[in-house]
C-alpha cells in the first residue's frame, strides 16, 4: 500500500516544498494513473500558459523536454492534431484519460473528506471540461447553464460549499469547492475543480435514486 497525492505533485513546481492531501493508493493503480496525470497536465498547461504564468514555466521546464525525449508521448500529445487558419492548432483531447484522472482525483477527494470510498451503486460521477473549447451548440448550452447554476450556488449557498486550497509558493495551482447539501456525501455532490486560476472542471457525484423508486 502506498499514498496517493491529490492533485498529483507533478502539477507544481519541481523542488516546491508542499503539504498535499494524500489517501491510501495500491501501488499499481498509482503506476498506471502516472501517464493520465502527465497527458492532463499537458494540455492543461497548453491550454492555461501564456506570457510567464506558472503552466507556461511548467509546460517549457517540464513537459517540453519530455516531449523531446520520447517520441510515444510525443506522438501521444500530437495524435489528431488539427492546424488550424492562421497558424493556429488545435490539440485533439482523449476524453477518456481526461475522465480516468478526474475520477481518481474525485475519488480521493471524497475518501479524504468522508473517511469512505465512493460507493458506485449508490452514485454515478461524470466531469465537464469548462474550458475545453467546443463547437457543440448542446454542450456550449449545457456549459453555460452549469456556470450559472454554480454562480448562484456561490453567491446564495454558502453554507454548502467547503473550500480547499493546495498548498502554494507563489500562485495557486489546484482549489476547489464542494456542494454538498448533506454535508455527509449521501446526496448528490458537486465538485468544481480549478487548476492554475484558469482552468475549470466540474465533477458531478450523482446520487443514484433507491431501487423501487423511480419504478
């Protein structure tokens, strides 16, 4: 049995003397979900860097010379790259990595918080990527209502929000804030995940309805 770190270390600077949040983990499932968290990390810090903010620092002292270095993850990133007019590309994302990381993140989340792994006949989790860019009428729709939904929830809920901020040097690189109008995890559970300041994730527990009740 080994620790699992939430968010992972690799999210901030090297050598940054941190106090994470870690859960118990099995060594193999922390060996397989390392490659996830390198892949979101990337095009988190593609899509988050610009100027001298701390994804653009991370993405050229750490991610660029593993691009150099390995050409799987090299053709790993770049798979389904689109270019687009004026210069521009566009980055194809693997859903399915991007769910498997929130997934153990949200895992973790919910042990560290409720002492108890998440029960998955009792609820479902699925993520929506904010800021993900999309074409999709329905899911830039089904995006702005999330946002509004959230807002009010901010600014009229409080007492159902519980706030957390990894530890920091100089910018804050993971926070987030639970919805939880149990505050026990028995009911539905909202979690929006914000990564560098820019990048936004909400991760929905959805509590499944008691069999015989939705008959």
């Amino acid at each position: 049995m080994t620790r699992e770190h939430a968010p992972p270390k690799c999210f901030f600077p090297p050598k940054a003397n941190l106090q994470l949040k870690t859960v118990p983990s099995c060594e193999k499932h922390n060996n397989a979900k390392s490659g996830d968290d390198q892949y979101l990390l990337t095009h988190i810090c593609m899509n988050a860097g610009a100027g001298d903010n701390l994804p653009k620092k991370i993405f050229l002292n750490s991610i660029v010379p593993q691009l150099e270095f390995s050409e799987k993850f090299r053709r790993m990133i770049t798979h389904g790259l689109q270019a687009l007019p004026g210069g521009a590309v566009r980055y194809k994302v693997d859903l399915k990595r991007f769910d498997a990381f929130f997934d153990g993140l949200c895992h973790a989340l919910y042990f560290d918080r409720y002492a108890r792994r998440i029960d998955p006949a009792n609820h479902v989790l699925s993520h929506v990527y904010l800021s993900l860019p999309s074409d999709d009428p329905a899911e830039i729709a089904r995006r702005d209502f999330l946002n509004n939904s959230l807002k009010f929830f901010f600014e009229h809920s409080e007492w159902m929000i519980t706030h957390y901020e990894a530890a920091k040097q100089a910018d804050v690189v993971y926070q987030n804030k639970i919805i939880d109008p149990s505050r026990a995890g028995l009911g539905s559970v909202t979690i929006a995940h914000t990564f560098y300041g820019i990048f936004n994730v909400v991760s929905m527990l959805t509590r499944k309805p008691p069999v015989g009740e939705d008959d």
